[in-house]
C-alpha cells in the first residue's frame, strides 16, 4: 500500500493529464455527449435550486446530471489530493518565477499560493479588490459572455471543430498573456 501512495504523490510529466484530458473527449462522445465544461454547472445548479420563473434557468437539468457529477468528483478528488496525497512543504516552482515574483515583492512560496498576496489584509486592499472582486467579476462575465469556459471551449469545442470555441480560446489567450504580462505586474506594483 505505502508503495502505491509513493507513486502516486511521486511528480509526474505533464503529458500524462495530457492525455487523460485528451481522452475525455472521445469518451464523452461514445457515451452521446457532445459537450463539455465546468462553468455549465453553475448553470445546471441554479436550475436545480432556483425553482424561479428565470428563461435562461427553464430547461431539463436533469439530462445533464452526469456533469453534476463530475464536478462533484472534482472537488472530492482536489480535496484528497490536498489533504492526504500532498507535501504543502514540497512546491517546486521555476526559479526564474520565483526571480520575476521576488522582484514583484513575493518572496514567501512556501505554499501553493503566495502568502502575500492571499490573506485578509490584501483582500481589503485596493490590490486584493482588483485582484479578488474585479478579476472575479471578469472571469465570470466573460465565461458567460463567451458561452463558456476555458475548459468547455480549448477541450470540448475546439475537438468539435467549432468556430466558436476557436476564437474565444484564441481570445482567452491573449487575455492570458496580456493578464501576465502586463496587468498582473501594474496590479503587484500598486
């Protein structure tokens, strides 16, 4: 048994997610879905639990069930992942990020997430309400306003060969990009 947790706490390529998120697509279809993605299920929950007279929740839920599911699994599989699977102590980042971070004044990574950035006093700052409440509004309306999320669109529709998920993975990209490169140093500098 120890031998089996040793090899799965062990770091693996990233070639293997790879192909697992590669093969999730044929899998879906052989089982008659065609479309997948996390943010749907938001949608699927409102619905469910939002018995109101709202257009955009007034349709059968129940058929995407199985979604609901998954992303339970999600949630339950990153929970044991974290709690019994991980070194908190044992996160390897890049040292030319962790030079670029220090230069930023982020210079405590001993977590998965960096302390100076993640705590209560940023967050009731003027970088924690562009970070937290701005970035978040921003993800949420461009997800809806792109019809769905990275996942939905970059694995699901862009296996689909739809036109659509095309561009707004193109567009998640640049925003990406422009996000790292340019906004998220601004924001790191206030």
């Amino acid at each position: 048994m120890s031998t089996l947790l040793e090899f799965i706490r062990q770091p693996w390529h990233w070639s293997v997610a790879g192909v697992l998120i590669g093969l999730t697509v044929p899998a879906l279809l052989i089982l008659g879905n065609k479309s997948f993605g996390i943010s749907a299920n938001l949608r699927h929950i409102c619905a469910a639990c939002l018995p109101a007279n709202i257009p955009f929740f007034k349709y059968d839920w129940k058929k995407e069930a199985w979604n609901l599911f998954f992303i339970g699994g999600v949630v339950i599989g990153g929970f044991i992942a974290a709690q019994f699977l991980s070194d908190p102590n044992d996160v390897q980042i890049s040292p030319a990020l962790a030079a670029s971070l220090g230069q930023q004044g982020i210079t405590d990574l001993s977590n998965m997430v960096p302390n100076q950035l993640f705590n209560w006093e940023t967050l009731f700052s003027l970088k924690g309400f562009f970070f937290f409440v701005v970035g978040g509004f921003l993800v949420g309306f461009g997800t809806r306003y792109a019809g769905g999320c990275t996942s939905g669109h970059a694995i699901s529709g862009l296996s689909n060969l739809q036109w659509p998920s095309l561009v707004a993975t193109i567009c998640f990209m640049v925003g990406g990009f422009i996000s790292a490169n340019l906004i998220v140093p601004f924001l790191l500098g206030l």
